[in-house]
C-alpha cells in the first residue's frame, strides 16, 4: 500500500480535521504502544499500520 492510498483511507475514515490528531495523538497496542505517526517512522509498512488501526477502531468494511 503506498502512503497516498493509506492517508486518503485514513482521512476518509477520520475525516481531514481529525486525522492528524488522531495519527499524532492515539497510541495502539496494535502498534507496540506506538502511535500511527511514530510507526511509520519506525519503518513499519503502511499496509500493516492500516491493519493495525482497522483492528484498534471501527473501520467500516468497505474502507478495510
């Protein structure tokens, strides 16, 4: 999964005002206590930080 396509599903999910917060702020078990900001930076693929954030929330099926 390319990073375009992991923001714009994140964005569709949170919605662009809460997106950053949430990606900045929102610390995930799914993650290693990480959250989605720090994870990517780490290294981890977006397509696994996407699975992770699917799991932590409720993420609509058609958005998984």
């Amino acid at each position: 999964m390319r990073l375009t396509d992991f923001w714009e599903r994140m964005a569709e999910r949170f919605g662009p005002a809460y997106v950053d917060s949430f990606a900045r702020d929102h610390v995930m078990a799914e993650l290693g206590g990480r959250t989605v900001y720090e994870a990517l930076d780490a290294g981890w693929d977006a397509k696994d930080v996407w699975r992770a954030v699917c799991a932590a929330v409720d993420v609509p099926p058609h958005l998984r």
